[in-house]
C-alpha cells in the first residue's frame, strides 16, 4: 500500500512525515519565539537537485542544530525568503533528508530513537567512544549507509564530529565527497550554544541572535583535489580556520563565545 511506502532504511514514510509535523511545530518557537534565527542564504536551497547534496556545518548542539536546518530548509523550499514564518511549511516535509550522527548518541534514550527515525544515519565513531579516546577502523556499511542516503536525498554531516569548535575536520567527510561527488554546501551556524543546552532539547536562555548561513557550492575538482585539499576548503567554507580567531592557535579560543564573535567579526573587516 502508498501508506506504507518506506524510505530504502525501511523507515515508513506516512510515519515520518508525522514525527516531523508533530517536532516541527513544537520546536518552531525555539527559533521563532523564544530565540531569533536570522537566515542567510535560503535561495541556495531552492535551486538544489533533489539528491546527492551534502551539507557540512559547524556543530554546537546534538539536535538544535538539525533541527534548525530542516525548518530553513522545508521553509525555503515552500517559497520562504530567509525566513521561517508560518509554520505551515511542515505540513508536507521533504523526506529524504538525513544526517550523520553517532550512533551511541542515538541510543541513549527514547526522544533520540524517535529523533533518529527522522532521518539518522547513525555511524560508529572511529575516535570516540562513551567518553573515551577510541581507535576504530572505519565500518564498510557506515559509507555505505551514506552513499544510500545522497542517492535518495540530502544529507547533512558535521565533519568535526564534536560540539567543540576549531577542532580538525575529519578526513573521512572529504574521502565521502571523492566517492560520491555530491554538490558540498556548507553552512555555519552560531548562537545555537548560548540559547540551548549541549544536547539542544532544553532551553538555557532566551533573547538570543541565533544564526544560520547558507553558502554556494563549494568548486571541488573530485579527480584531482586531494583529501587535504578538500579539508581546507571545508575548514574555510565552516569558518573553523584558526585563522577566524585571529590569534595564533586554537586554544586562545577557550574563554567564551562572545569573544569569538568579537574576534570574527574583526577579522572578516
């Protein structure tokens, strides 16, 4: 039956849809009441294929962050111009958006099962593991899971693979890009981290400037860039380049975010 159409994770589609109509509208006030989302970029979405595109962001929490996206991008898609007013826009989603997350922090509880549902690609980290150094070999049906999902869609990937900024973009994204050559569209967000906790399900303060830009394409020759090329384009693309701070290594950073948009700031003129 059409009812029961599945996505190719076997998730049911008509189930799907209704988690994020039902999520969508719930959270819609985090960035529309409560906090502020200021939007750049949107128009980029709409002229987008329907598969093979891959996101890379900066991460500042475990959900707000995509949850973010999918409203700017469902609203985009529905003919809003930077903005995500009305809420109506979630009432017939786009389906085939996913994103890659750990897949410890997708079972950690029933709202991040739900959660996954939505569109999860949950993968085994290589460096990490419940809290601890981790050194893991790559699993074969992780790129497989992601090769799957820009075949049937979108989806987006935090290549820092942390909430902690200016760490290093994993070579593993950029070995993803040289396999699959999807369109790459990087994204940075900001202010996620000051008006939610670290996972994003509970408010921490209110009256923040939350922020989301959308960026072009990124122009990767997928013969001849090397991995290191394409992590340099990234780190640029995401703004997590050391050189954003302005100061002479990443660790200068550590004292609190207001300084870091002071420094970024000065140092974009």
């Amino acid at each position: 039956m059409v009812l029961f159409k599945r996505n190719p994770f076997g998730h049911i589609l008509f189930i799907k849809k209704w988690i994020i109509r039902i999520f969508g509208v719930i959270s819609h006030g985090r960035y529309r009441r409560f906090n502020d989302l200021q939007i750049e970029g949107s128009e980029i979405i709409r002229e987008l294929p329907d598969n093979n595109v891959l996101f890379v962001a900066n991460h500042q929490t475990y959900f707000a962050d995509v949850a973010a996206m999918l409203h700017v991008f469902n609203a985009s898609l529905k003919g809003r111009v930077d903005n995500i007013k009305n809420v109506g826009y979630i009432w017939h989603p786009k389906l085939n958006i996913y994103y890659i997350a750990a897949s410890e922090t997708m079972k950690s509880g029933l709202l991040p099962k739900i959660f996954a549902y939505i569109g999860s690609i949950s993968i085994q980290r290589t460096w990490r593991s419940e809290g601890k150094d981790v050194n893991r070999q790559v699993k074969m049906s992780d790129i497989s899971n992601i090769g799957i999902a820009l075949d049937d869609g979108w989806v987006i990937t935090f290549p820092q693979g942390t909430t902690t900024p200016f760490k290093p973009i994993r070579r593993g994204t950029a070995h993803i890009i040289k396999k699959f050559n999807p369109i790459v569209i990087p994204i940075v967000i900001d202010g996620f981290r000051r008006s939610f906790d670290k996972k994003g399900l509970m408010i921490k303060k209110r009256g923040i400037l939350q922020s989301l830009v959308i960026k072009k394409p990124l122009e990767i020759d997928y013969e001849n860039d090397s991995v290191e090329d394409i992590i340099s384009q990234i780190e640029m693309a995401i703004e997590q380049h050391p050189s954003f701070l302005k100061v002479d290594s990443p660790d200068e950073f550590l004292k609190t975010e207001e300084e870091l948009n002071k420094k970024r700031k000065f140092w974009n003129g």
